[in-house]
C-alpha cells in the first residue's frame, strides 16, 4: 500500500486579499462583520458630532437645515443598519459555530455574499450625501410625502435599504440554518446557550419583518417614479398607510436590535458572577414572548395619527405588556448577580450598566405607551433620549460587553484591564452627559429634528453637546484597546475567565482557524 | 462529521463521512411551515391596507428559505463509505451526482490529500491504478485532514 498525505499545516491561513474577498470562514467572516460595524460606527457617529456641533448654542452655526436633516437621517440609518445590526451578526458568525461545536456556518458561500453586499450598500448611502438634492432628509423612518419629494438620495437609499435587506435576510437565513441543522450530538435546544436562543428569535424577527420594508420603500419608489399613489391622498393613497407597514417593520426592527444584547449579557453576567444563570427557561420564553408582542405593538409610535380610541387602547395594553417578559429577564440577570462571587472586569462592568440602564429607557418607554401621555412627548427629545437609552445602552453596551469578553478568545491575547475601564467609565459619563438632559428638553417641549431651537432650551443643549463630544472621542479607546490585543499581550488561556460556561472556552485561544476537527459531546 | 471503527483484530476498518445535520426532515417541514405561515398572516394584513407589493418579498423570501433547508436536507443524505474487509477496500458514495461505488485491492490502495490551491480547500482522494474516487468534500479542512491521516494509519 502506498500512502501520500500532501504537505499541508492544520492551521494555515489563506494570506492577502483573496483571504477577505473570497473566504467562506465563518471566523473570517465575523471579524469583517466585526471591523465593518466599527468603522460605520466611527462614521454615524462623526454625524452625530455634527449633529451636537449645531445644536450646542441656538441659531444656526455650522451646517445648513437642510443638511441638518441628511445627518440625522443617515447619522441613523448608519447606526442602525450599519453598526449595530451587522456587529451583531458578526458575533453571530464568530461565536454560533463554536457555541454549538458546528464546524462552520450552514451556508459558507452564502455567508461571504451577505457580507460583501454591505460595503456597496452603505457606499450608496453615504454616496447620497453628494448628488444634487443631497442625501434623504426625511428622518430614518423615510415617511411620505416629504420621502416622495426629496431628490434623487431618497432613491439611493431606497435602493441601500433594499441591500442591506437581502444581506440581513441571507444572514438571518444561514444563522438559522446553522443552529437547526449544525449542533453538535446532545446539543438540544433547552441546552443552548442563551445567546443562541437569542439569535434563533432575532434571525426569525429579520426574516418576518426585512420583506415588509422592502415592500414599503418599493412602493415608495414607485410612487416617486413610476404614477402610483400608494401614499398620495391625491390618488387615492394614504401616507398614513406608510406609517403602519413602516412601523410593522419597524418595531420588530427595535428588538433586533436589542435581542442579541441580551443574549451576550445572559453570557456574561454568570461568568463574573460565579452562577449558573438563574431562570433560564423563562428567559428563553420571555424571549420569544417579546419578540411575539413585538408584531402587535407597532402603532403605539404613531399615536398621533388619529386612530379610533380602541386602536389606541389596544396598542397601550399590548405596549405596557412587553414591560412582562423584560421585567423576566432584569429579574434573571439580578437574582444571577444576587449573592453571586462577583467581580468587576470591564465586560462585567458593561453588562451591568446595560442592565441598569436600559431599564432606564425601558421605564421612559412604559411612560410612552400611556397614550393620552405620549400625546406630550410624542416628536419631542424625550423621545430620542429614550430610543438612545434603549439602542446605545441595550445594543451597544451589550455588544461593548461581549467584545471585551471574547476578544482574548479571538486574538489569544488578553486586553489592557485599565484601558477598558477608562473605556467604560468615559463612554457611561458621557452617554449620561449627553442624553440625561434630553429628557428634560423633551419634556419642556423642545421637538426633534430641528437645527434651531427656543433660547430656553440652551443650557441643557450646551451640557448635551459636550457630553456628545466626550462620548464620540471616548470610543477611540475601544480601538486602541483592540488593536493593542491584535498586536500582543498576555497570552489568553483557553478558558480566559473563571469556569465560564459554553464550548468555545473548550477550544484554545485564538480559536483556530477551523475550530471543531471532530464534533463536541454535550452532556 | 466521520465515524470511524476497526475490526477488533485492528485491521479492518470502516469509515463513514457524513455532513453535519441535526435536523430531520420533519423538523425541516415544520420549520418552513412555520416561516410560510407567519408570512401569509402578514400578507394578509398587507393586503387588506392595500400593500400587495409586500408580497412577492415575502413569497420569495419563503422560497429562499425553503431552498436553504433543502439543500441541507439533499445535503445530509450525502454519504462517503470507506469498508475495508479482508484484502478489499470497498468504496461507495452518495453525492451531488449520484451513487457511486468501487473496490481496490487494499496493497494497491493509495491516500491521497491534494493541496488545494489559492483559497481553495484540499481534496482527498483514494484509489489506485490513476482511478481516484474524491471523499470527504463535506468536512472542514481540519477535519479532512486528520481523516486522511487516519486511513493512512488504517490501511
């Protein structure tokens, strides 16, 4: 018999730019899901410094309004389907295949195509912003008529937003594959870690809600171009019918978002509490509980409106209700820290600020489904105080926490401790800083969206701007500290933290390249 | 995944490489099911506002998942046998082209790992006589790799 095995090393990397263009690892994959979030992160957030820049005295000093109106909509668009959505399912990419000992996502090549559309998709948005007409002005929520009049950036982002569907859809689609099809032997679904359960119901939200704006930005389209009057009273359309399919999305869009947050804190906060996690099949119901309710709550963001009192009574009884299944898993994650061994490393630090105050903006939510309430705050800057509450604090805290608490597991280095805790302490200050007052500006009657505003509103503006500044400069700590944990380090062990649970601490740090050769049992 | 057992006299062996799967095609259905209701519900509610071009986003992105789990589930049935009994080395395979099989004569079995070029995974093949029959296309590099070592040691 003769035997020829080729020379070839278990853990070599394909090099250059091939490796990037054409890898189907899922590790690959993840880390430019995980660097792409970063810059747009970086990018949304230097529109939002313009944003503070104008507001920080009253009048008009930097930009013009119309300008004013493209950076919140695209500051927005960015954040939401630039940053958070694909950082999320960067950790999704990284951490499923090794959570559940798969040796790779379902759909490699699949995978690779879902991540390259979305350069091209925001290249289109950004690309808005410099043809004649400027960028969309209409606020991320793109509502007629003002959408069906702007120039021709609207088209251009009706066209990102059908992209970057199809690459949230593709991705959803694999990621369910993966966890249907992929767990390894005795990995049944009552076993799996909470992050996966979180990410099973949010690729589940993608694929019910994706198709329904990509019908409302269609009809859009052709009514801006092709004599349809889906939202124009003229024809027989309602722009109000464009609110309700906006928001059926929309909502649901919300706990996208913040779903796979919650998973990576459900992950965290044991570790460093020294607890199994309490309550765990409630926090899988109360899961699929929210994410159920979140398809029947979506015109509580259109009160004003004028429905019929019983709508209106409605949405407020199933809005108040979601308060049920959060109040669950706040309850959870404090009886897993009560009495727990704790200590305080920055991705601990993260989790705990995204429990306490995400409740923060969980409560302010509670006062907004209290319709005739709402009434008041309805357009106001409670509201965007409150929406920055839930999405930086739920979403990105959440995906701060889970960065710090598996970098040393994807660079096998561990990150600089004092770094990371002048990156927490700085970016809680200044979040505080800037969108505390918010509330009170909201409540005293300042509207968003607008570039000037009332001399009343300018000392809590002027507070606000700064903490802005302080928050978006602070993030350059978080960058440092990864490229520091790239280039060197303590060397991570494989289990990294004390006893943690889940089978990627079973793997050594770095993760090779292709993690499980023969699949894990699972007891 | 690979499943590998010897004889107990340590010789002969048998090798099976199957792809992961742990969904049968039941759950499969329910799964698709599910998706296509929830889809029709929300098509319904489309429809009665008047938003019909809701709808083909959602038929097609029914079909896209339809079409992904049943390519795993086409997938899952893909097998690659390798039975070593006595002086023969039997080969069968289930694969994207159909079912194939063959047997060598085990002291003129050859294990080969072709490197794959570029960013393309390697290929391991078996056979003899210039006839080589691929194995193992569904395992991940690694795992291809520890397999071929394996039925190196084997044979």
């Amino acid at each position: 018999m003769t035997t020829t095995v080729a020379d070839h090393h278990h853990d070599e990397v394909p090099k250059g730019i091939t490796r990037w263009l054409f890898t189907t690892n899922h590790k690959d994959i993840g880390t430019l899901y995980l660097w792409f979030s970063f810059i747009m992160f970086l990018v949304g957030g230097a529109m939002a410094l313009v944003i503070r820049a104008e507001l920080f005295q009253p009048g008009l000093q930097v930009v013009d309004p119309h300008f004013y109106n493209q950076m919140v909509t695209v500051h927005a668009l960015i954040m939401i389907f630039g940053a958070i959505m694909p950082g999320f399912v960067g950790f999704a990419n990284w951490m499923i295949p090794m959570m559940i000992g798969a040796p790779d996502m379902a759909l490699p090549r699949m995978n690779n195509w879902s991540f390259w559309l979305l350069p091209f998709a925001t290249s289109l948005l950004i690309l808005s912003l410099f043809v004649p007409g400027g960028g969309p002005a209409a606020g991320w929520t793109i509502y007629p008529p003002l959408s069906v009049q702007g120039g021709m950036g609207v088209d251009l982002t009706i066209f990102t937003i059908h992209i970057l569907g199809m690459s949230s859809i593709l991705g959803a689609i694999n990621i369910i594959a993966t966890i249907m099809n992929m767990r390894a032997p005795g990995m049944t679904l009552m076993k799996m870690p909470l992050f996966i359960w979180t990410w099973v119901i949010t690729a589940f939200l993608l694929i019910a809600a994706m198709p329904v704006l990509a019908g409302a930005v269609t009809m859009l389209l052709t009514d801006r171009h092709f004599g349809t009057a889906f939202f124009d009273p003229a024809g027989g359309g309602d722009p109000v019918m464009f609110q309700h399919i906006f928001w059926f999305f929309g909502h649901p869009e919300e706990y996208i978002l913040i779903l796979p947050a919650f998973g990576i804190i459900s992950q965290v906060i044991p570790t460093f509490a020294r607890k199994p996690l309490f309550g765990y099949t409630s926090m899988v119901f109360a899961t699929a509980g929210i994410a159920f309710l979140s398809f029947i709550v979506w015109a509580h963001h259109m009160y004003t409106v004028g429905m019929p009192l019983s709508g209106e009574l409605f949405f407020m009884y199933s809005t108040m209700l979601i308060a049920i299944p959060t109040g669950v898993k706040i309850f959870n994650w404090m009886a897993t820290m009560w009495r727990g061994s704790m200590t305080f490393e920055t991705p601990m630090l993260y989790a705990i600020a995204t429990v306490a105050l995400f409740t923060v903006g969980g409560l302010t939510g509670l006062m907004m489904a209290i319709t005739p309430a709402d009434f008041q705050y309805h357009d106001t800057y409670f509201i965007v105080a409150h929406f920055h509450y839930v999405i930086f604090c739920g979403s990105v805290l959440g995906m701060f926490a889970g960065v710090y608490y598996w970098l040393p597991k994807w660079t096998g280095h561990m990150y600089d401790e004092t770094l990371g805790k002048w990156h927490f302490w700085l970016t809680i200050i200044a979040f505080n800083v800037t969108f505390f007052p918010q509330h009170f500006l909201g409540f005293a009657g300042m509207p968003r969206r607008i570039p000037d505003y009332s001399l009343q509103f300018a000392e809590f503006n002027v507070i606000s701007s700064i903490g802005g500044f302080v928050l978006g400069f602070s993030q350059l700590i978080l960058l440092v500290v990864v490229i520091k944990a790239i280039r060197g380090g303590k060397k991570a062990s494989a289990e990294v933290w004390e006893n943690p649970e889940g089978l990627e601490w079973t793997v050594p740090s770095p993760a090779p390249y292709h993690t499980f050769a023969t699949a894990p049992e699972v007891k | 995944m690979t499943f590998f057992q010897t004889a107990p006299d340590g010789r002969d062996f048998r090798l099976l490489i199957r792809p992961d799967c742990s969904l049968s095609l039941r759950g499969v259905k329910v799964v698709v099911l599910t998706f296509a209701l929830v889809a029709a519900l929300i098509g319904a509610y489309m429809l009665t506002l008047g938003a019909w071009p809701v709808l083909p986003f959602l038929g097609l992105e029914i079909a896209v998942v339809a079409a992904a789990f049943l390519i795993l589930q086409r997938r899952a049935r893909f097998y690659d046998l390798v039975e070593a009994k006595g002086d023969d080395v039997c080969l069968s395979q289930r694969g994207r082209h159909g079912e194939k099989s063959g047997k060598l004569n085990r002291y003129w079995t050859q294990v080969r790992l072709a490197a794959g070029g570029h960013w393309y995974p390697s290929r391991l093949l078996v056979g003899s006589h210039g006839n080589y029959m691929e194995i193992g296309a569904a395992l991940t590099e690694e795992d291809r790799i520890k397999t071929a070592k394996a039925l190196q040691r084997a044979l």
